[in-house]
C-alpha cells in the first residue's frame, strides 16, 4: 500500500510539474496570427488596417525561442507565385519594459538573406532586431517604423493559441 501511494505522490507532482497554466507562461509565450496595421499619427495609433486575406504572418514564442512564418499571394500573368515565403527563427529574444528584441540565427534563403544584408551581427553571431511593442493578454502589436514625428505604424498580431 505504502508503495501504491508513494508512486501516485511521485506521479502527481511529476504531472504537476510537466501542467502548466496560462498564468505562468511570458508575456508572449504562445502563437500569434498577424491581423492587421495600426497606423500612428503623433505618436498615437489612430486607426487599424486589417491585412489582405491573401496574407498571412505567424509568430510563434516559446519561453526562449521565436518562429516568425509568412507569406502572401503574389500570382504573375503566367500563374507562377512570385512569392516564395519565408521563415526566421529566433533562438533566444527578450521583453524588456517595452522592447521585444528577438535575435535572429537562421532563416529560409530571402529572409536570411534579408535580415544579413540590413541587420548588424552581435558578438554572440546573432542579427538583433528590436520593436516597441504594446502586449495585452490577446493581442500585441510591435511598432515598426515610426518617424521623428511619431507618424509610421504597426503590426498588430491576435493570440491563437
């Protein structure tokens, strides 16, 4: 009897550990679907653009690791998509206050090309890239190209997961 319990303690602390909440998860931690821009006016978003059906961007945090997916339909007369996709992983990144960086190590040949050709190399052979961003428990969004007048946009992405 003794042993019958003893394991049923081992195995719900072992399940136990292996569960883990939503509570406990980062900010980010989970997967996100890209549904739109926000523009910004004077530093303030002033609308929301949703993006084309023929478009999709995913990311995907995990505690440490980032996966960005996407592509969009780009047909020529000839039926040939012009757009191939892409894909960028992150092995680490953080959230500091309000600053994602994700350090981006690989990626399929235009977006690794991409991120090398307008990105500078970190001493670890990381390429950082860095966004403000604005993370609620559903969405978040990550600010891209403001200009010295705080007019630009953003990418606002959806949690899915």
């Amino acid at each position: 009897m003794k042993k019958i319990t003893f394991l049923s303690l081992i195995a719900i602390i072992i399940f136990s550990c292996q569960q883990k909440s939503t509570d406990e998860r980062g900010p980010l931690e989970g997967v996100w679907e890209r549904t739109g821009n926000i523009v910004y006016k004077n530093s303030k978003p002033v609308d929301t653009v949703p993006i084309s059906d023929e478009m999709f961007q995913t990311k995907i945090y995990t505690k440490t690791h980032a996966l960005w997916l996407g592509n969009n339909k780009n047909i020529d007369s000839l039926g040939n998509d012009l757009n191939p996709g892409g894909g960028i992983y992150s092995k680490r990144y953080s959230v500091i206050n309000d600053t994602l960086t994700e350090y981006l190590t690989n990626g399929t040949d235009n977006m690794n090309n991409w991120f090398k050709s307008n990105l500078k190399m970190d001493k670890d052979g990381n390429f950082p890239i860095s966004f403000k961003v604005v993370i609620n428990k559903n969405s978040y969004s990550q600010i891209w190209n403001l200009d010295s007048l705080g007019n630009g946009g953003a990418e606002l992405y959806k949690r899915v997961e």
